[in-house]
C-alpha cells in the first residue's frame, strides 16, 4: 500500500527536512589533471566520493530488475523508474503486459534464475512475487551482491525470515522490505508521540484490519483449471508442494492458502503492527494463542489449508529496559476491539488502526492517519514532540540511496527481519492450535510447549529448490 496522508493540522510543525548533498559531478574512470611535456600524471577518484566500497555514485542511476511484477510489483517498479528498469520477470506474461508497457526496452524472463545469471550488469532487484517465493528470490538476488526491495510480509516462514536476515549482513547488500508506511510523515509522526511518553507507561495494544478480501476457508479444488498458455504454472509453484493449476490460486486468491500465504495477519501484520513494534522497542514475544472463527463451525467444518474468515491472536512481549511488558492483540476479518470508553459519541473505530493503552491515556491511530489522543479534547491543546526521525524520503527512495552508498534504509532486513518473525509467530499459532497458548522462545526459533508446532517453522522445499 502506499499511503500519501497528510499530517493532521493539529499536529503541523515546521520541520527542517533531511537534504541531499548531491552529485558529485565525477564519473568512475581516471581522469586527467595535469600534463606536461615531461610526465602526464593522473588521479584515481576516492571510492568514497562514488558512493562507498563496491556501491554506485549517487550520480549514477541504479540498473534495476523486477522479479513479480503484474501486482504489487508494477506499483514498486514505477516507485523507482528514475532509476533503470533494464529487466523483468513474471511467470504470467498476460499478468504482466502492463508493465512491459511501461518499459519496452527492458528484457523479459519467466525464471528469475536465468535473469539473474543473464544480466551481469544487475545492481538490484524488487521482489513482489506471492510470499512462498520471497526468500528463494531474495536469497538468490543477495548471493549475487544485489541489492534487494521484498514486499511484505519478509518471506512465508520463520526460518526463511532469519536466513534472509542474516544473508543481508553478510553479503553487505542494502536491503529494504515493502512497508510502505514505514517512512510516512504520519506513523513516523506516531512513533515519536508513542515514544514521547504522552499516555505514560504502555502494557496494552490492539491492532486490527478489516482483511481478509480474498476467500478463506475454502476446500481444496477437486479439478484442475486449463493452464494459460503464458504461464508458467511450474515456476509459480516454485518450492511449494505442487498442486495443479486452478483460478483458486492464481491470480489473487493464493494469499488465503497456507501453501503459499500468510493469511490476513501476514499481509497486514506487518504493516499495522509496525509503528507499535518500532515505537515500543518490541521484538520477539515470549507466548502467543489464538482463536479463528470458523464459517462451518456448527457443522464441525474444518479447513486446514487456509486461513481463517477472522481471528483473534495474543501476543505477549516482556519488559524491556522501563518499558512495562507488553500484550498486543491483533483482530482481522471485521473483527475489532471493545469500543474505548474515551471515544466519543458518533465516532467509530477506523477500519484498520491501532490503540495504545497507557497508564495515563490512550492513543488511537487509524492506518496511515496520524496519532489521536482520546478523548479528541486532548487534542486542543496538545504539541508534537520535536522531531526525532528523518522525514521527506519514501520508502523507496530510503533503499535507492542505500543502494547507492547512503544510510540504510529504515525497514532494511535488520528489522524487518524480525518483525516479520513476529507477525508468523501469529500464524503458527492459527494453524498448530487455535485456542492454545504457545511459548515461545525467538532467539532459538522454537516453540517450547509443543514440538508438532515447530513443524510450521521451517519451509518444506519441493521440486529440487533449496534456500
């Protein structure tokens, strides 16, 4: 998602916005700076005036390759077409003809294996293919020293998370996952206020989306669909167990399916969780539970291959520092909490957001709004902390300057990483037990009560792929 929300003007500030410092105006190749009839001498131009050890100039524009792009994709590709698109692959060419549109000169692949080995002059690579490719995208990209931008969430598995994590460290790529809000005035502006102390000490929050819109809790097909011509249904399985091809998958509606997505909490998860897993200096819960409402239920009907019409998980996080521990609750499907009693008459709970709770007030943030203090009274005479975190790049632009030798991106691998992590401790939750409360021990990714759960930890690679 991309969100482009204002600031509400109740919290307006003149703020100094991080410039850049521009080209340098050099180019990579020796130059001459003095001749005589005697000697002609020649300088070397210091790596790090272009960019830093192995990295482009800010000068120089990024050669670019989309890996996923008739979806999520086409969106992130045009985020950075200032840069060079110079490749792309999809494994459903009429899914992606729009963007081959868009840029004609850039070559077309099915397999982003031959992409990769084919195009040497790669710098990076956007990953938005459904989640059970990420990491095997991702890790094959990075293995190569490109760089690399992965839509949400990370990858489908804990295990995929945390190799992915480690992987960015030591290839020394920059890394960024598609979190679009990550670098919005507004949640940046929700962080702060969070952090500011305002409703005191914060043990509670909630979080909820008004996903799933996609079917769930559905049976496996029992008949195979004729497979498109242009697609290539082998590379879309990828590393999934193989099922044949049928319109309940692809294009859209594999996000409900256990073999290849993470459900609601996966594709939200990590975009509404993340400003209270940043501004409360979250990281790994020590338990989790879970309950799913199921549609059959009075049929005794059950659909353990995907998700959930709506659910309701628990996550508890311990102290850390000051900071009191913490339970977050996360609601999807409609799904929402008990209306605070602080919240005025007429008004409702948005749609998707989140609610601190606070030993001295609380906190309600629709998604991509802006902080509310509650009741809205608060609001009059309420002044935003001073800025603490850099403003006027998006999400994109934080990964094309790393990319290029510049900071690193603020939802770089490191910590979307574990966030993710969380968001799929959420998920093993749904499929292990539903109704259980799991401990949870996230340094050594295992679950402690019950070893069958750690089943969901770890992919199970099919069809001769490996990570």
């Amino acid at each position: 998602m991309k969100d482009k929300n204002k600031q509400s003007k109740n919290f307006s500030k003149k703020e100094q916005a991080t410039k850049n410092t521009g080209s340098t105006g050099l180019s990579r190749r020796q130059f001459i700076s003095s001749a005589t009839a005697a000697a002609t001498a020649f300088t070397i131009v210091p790596r790090h005036v272009l960019g830093g050890p192995g990295q482009k100039p800010p000068s120089e524009k990024l050669n670019i390759a989309g890996i996923g792009i008739g979806g999520r994709g086409w969106n992130d590709l045009q985020a950075v077409e200032s840069e060079n698109i110079i490749a792309l692959c999809d494994v459903d060419f009429v899914n992606a003809q729009r963007t081959f549109e868009l840029y004609p000169k850039a070559k077309k692949y099915y397999d982003f294996r031959e992409m990769l080995d084919k195009e040497k002059s790669l710098d990076a690579v956007m990953v938005a293919t459904p989640d059970h490719t990420h990491a095997t995208a991702t890790m094959a990209a990075m293995q190569l020293g490109k760089h690399v931008y992965t839509q949400k969430p990370l990858t489908r598995t804990i295990h995929e998370a945390r190799r992915l994590t480690e992987a960015a460290r030591e290839y020394k790529v920059a890394t960024q996952m598609g979190i679009q809000a990550h670098a919005d005035d507004a949640q940046r502006m929700e962080v702060e206020v969070v952090k500011s102390g305002i409703i005191g000490k914060i043990s509670e929050v909630h979080a909820w989306t008004d996903r799933p819109a996609w079917p769930q809790e559905c049976e496996r097909p029992k008949d195979a669909d004729t497979v498109p011509s242009t697609l290539r249904w082998d590379l879309w399985i990828g590393p999934a167990e193989f099922r044949p091809y049928s319109r309940a998958y692809h294009e859209f509606r594999w996000r409900g399916w256990w073999d290849f997505g993470t459900g609601a909490l996966g594709d939200m998860g990590c975009h509404i969780i993340d400003p209270a897993y940043w501004a409360l200096d979250l990281k790994y819960p020590t338990s989790v539970e879970s309950v799913r409402t199921e549609l059959g239920w009075w049929q005794d009907t059950n659909f353990p291959e995907t998700g959930p019409t709506a659910s309701v998980i628990r996550l508890e996080f311990p102290a850390r520092g000051d900071q009191p521990p913490v339970t977050l609750t996360w609601y999807d499907g409609g799904l929402r909490p008990l209306r605070p009693e602080e919240l005025e008459e007429g008004r409702n709970l948005p749609r998707n957001g989140v609610l601190y709770v606070g030993d001295k007030g609380k906190i309600l943030s629709p998604y991509g709004g802006g902080p509310r203090l509650l009741p809205e009274s608060k609001m009059k005479d309420f002044k935003a902390p001073e800025p603490t975190l850099p403003r006027g790049k998006d999400n994109y632009q934080e990964w094309v300057d790393a990319c290029k030798g510049g900071k690193p991106g603020l939802a770089n691998f490191d910590y979307a990483g574990p966030l993710t992590e969380t968001v799929l401790i959420g998920v093993i939750a749904l499929r292990a037990h539903p109704g259980k409360k799991f401990t949870w021990n996230g340094e050594k990714m295992r679950v402690t009560n019950d070893d069958n759960a750690n089943e969901y930890v770890y992919p199970h690679y099919k069809n001769g792929w490996t990570l």
